[in-house]
C-alpha cells in the first residue's frame, strides 16, 4: 500500500512540472517584458526639440494631465503600420508626445513629413540615452503617464486597435477621473 | 609512400585546435575598452552577466545589437564614476528590472527555481530509501504458510513429492527443454 502512494509520486511531479512549462510557454510573451519603472515617476531625462516648431520633451512636461508618450524611429517599420492609430489619438484631443529613439533626426523629420506629424512634443534622443533611462529595448513602445507624471502602462511594440479598445482608453479615462476628483 | 595516420590527422587536429582555442565571439568594440585593465575586467564580468534585450538570449558582451552596445558603454561610464560592481548592476536592473540578470538573484519568487535541484536530489534519496530498505535489510514479510487448499495445488503441480495425483497436467518441470 505504502509503495502504491509513493509509486505515483514520479507521475506527480512529472505533472506538476509538464503543468508549470506549460503555463511558461504559454503566458509569456518574450517581446512584453516587465517593465521596471511601472508605477514609478517619469525618471529624469531632457532631449532637445526634433523639430523648429515643436518643443523638445523632458520628463518635466509630462505632468499635469494623463497622456501617452509614443517611443519611435523612422527606422522602425512597426512604426509606420501604429502610426495611424497614435494620429488618431492624438486627433480625438489625447496628448501625445514623442520620443525619437536613436535616430538620424534628418530622416525622422522626413518621415513625419511624410506620414504625418501627430506629436505635441517630440524629444530627439539620438544617443538613445533617454530611452534607456526608461527602459526602453526597442521601437516602438507606447506609455500611458498619469497626471502625476507615474507610468501607469507601458506597451512594447506597434499598438493595435485591440491594445487601445481594452487597454489604454479605459486606463485614460479612469485616469481622468482620477484627477478629476482630487482637488 | 603512404603517410602516416599522424600525418594525415595532423591539419584536422591543428584546425580543431584551432578553433577551440579562438575566443568565444565578443562584441566588444576597440573604442569601448578602458583604459584601465583591471575596470575593463570588470566590466567584461559585469557584460557577461547582463542579458541583451534585444536578442534576450545572449550577454551584452556577445550581443552586436546596439542597445547591447549603448549598456556596454554605460556598465563602463558606471565603473569609471566609481561605482562598485553592485551598483553598476543596479543601475541597470533599476531600468530593466531582474529580467536582464542572466544569473537572477534569489528571492521570494525565484526561490523554488534555486531550490529545485536540492528539493529534487532530496526526494529522490526519500523514495530510493523506501524502496530499497526493505530488501537491503531483509525485513520482507515472511512467508504465510500455505493453506491447505494452495497444498493441494502445489501438490497437483509439483511431479514426485507425495504423487497422489500424478495423472493430472504435464509435468511444469522436468521437460524436453530444461533439460540440456
């Protein structure tokens, strides 16, 4: 008897370990990573204006209300295919900044030229040094700030319509809400 | 004439030697290296450790990604400011969390991860010993004697003792076959 429990005990734990690779495969994604500075401030960074006619971003300008900072380059062809969604953010009165992440800042004004330039603030950060004070590994990446100046979410690679309807506008209207009701 | 199996070998064993003896690719960059050959050390230590983001399952030392590059130059712009070896690895896990520890440090969820091979040797010596105790120790149940009914049987079965019944099915021992 006491050799029928303890001969099921390789099956057991055969289970158990199949069970645990299983939840491994399955519920991790290798391109999400957590993100470290989740529900921590904005870390400080300064990058100068990509163009003449929008001001530069630093972590200081992303207070005061919820708002979303896009992370892109013109190298990125993810980019491209987000960036209509992020135009029509922006367009539905969302503020969007811009971090131009370790680009050549000629081809980057070229490439907003192009496809259109939907950013309040755009930061150059050619040197990529910002980002990384982020965490940033790679382009594009979306992160929702509350008003506060605490990222509240980030989202690694080109956002889609299922990302902003389940995601990002609930989170910014419970965000507006939120700073609705402080005083 | 003919050469030598020596001789012959000689070129394949020089190429594999050759090859084993390259160093393992690095990524490092001339312009990256210290001055300083101890902090380079380090930092060779320090990039070993610290996994690329971008191509998650190499070290930034061996990654040509230029993220990869970018924590390579700042693990030694850390060093250079004086930070010791805990620091430098803080200030990067401070940015991308544990994931970038290719050795992750033990804690309250990775403690099972740590823990597994002793936890597992441990439960192996468990089962082998009550498993083999019994026969190593000769403590197996003596036998029951046989009722009286199973005497019977035996007898049926067995050819030669006690011969009541020897019409009864063929012989189990004593056949052509195990008989040389």
């Amino acid at each position: 008897m006491k050799r029928g429990i303890l001969g099921i005990i390789p099956l057991l734990l055969f289970m158990a370990v199949a069970g645990y690779f299983a939840l491994g495969l399955t519920r991790y994604d290798p391109d999400q990573l957590d993100a470290a500075r989740l529900n921590q401030p904005v870390p400080d960074f300064t990058t100068p204006a990509l163009k003449a006619d929008r001001p530069g971003l630093a972590s200081a300008d992303l207070k005061g209300e919820p708002q979303l900072l896009n992370v892109f380059a013109s190298w990125c062809v993810p980019c491209r295919a987000e960036h209509p969604l992020i135009t029509r953010l922006a367009e539905s009165g969302i503020t969007v900044n811009g971090l131009n992440w370790k680009d050549d800042p000629v081809a980057a004004r070229a490439w907003l030229a192009e496809l259109g330039d939907p950013y309040t603030r755009i930061g150059a950060d050619a040197s990529g040094r910002a980002g990384i004070e982020l965490g940033v590994y790679g382009v594009p990446e979306t992160y929702v700030i509350d008003a506060g100046g605490v990222i509240r979410f980030r989202h690694a690679g080109p956002l889609q319509e299922r990302h902003l309807r389940d995601e990002i506008l609930p989170l910014l209207a419970r965000l507006r809400a939120e700073t609705a009701s402080r005083p | 004439m003919i050469r030598s199996a020596a001789t012959r070998l000689l070129p394949v064993l020089l190429l594999a030697a050759a090859l084993l003896a390259w160093p393992s690719a690095h990524a490092v960059q001339p312009d990256e290296i210290l001055d300083d050959p101890a902090l380079e050390s380090r930092a060779r230590d320090l990039s070993a450790g610290l996994r690329c983001l971008v191509c998650q399952n190499q070290s930034i030392d061996d990654s040509n990604a230029s993220l990869a590059r970018d924590l390579r130059l700042i693990v030694r712009q850390r060093l250079l400011a004086g930070d010791d070896d805990a620091a430098v690895l803080r200030y990067v896990t401070d940015r991308y969390g544990d994931y970038v520890l290719l050795k992750p440090p033990v804690d309250s969820r990775t403690w099972l991860l740590w823990g597994a091979p002793a936890i597992l040797v441990a439960l192996g010596l468990l089962i082998m010993w009550t498993w083999l105790r019994p026969a190593a120790a000769g403590t197996e149940a003596a036998p029951q004697p046989l009722s009286a009914e199973e005497r019977r049987r035996a007898r049926r079965l067995l050819p030669g003792k006690g011969g009541a019944d020897r019409t009864s099915p063929p012989h189990i021992a004593g056949g052509k076959e195990n008989n040389p």
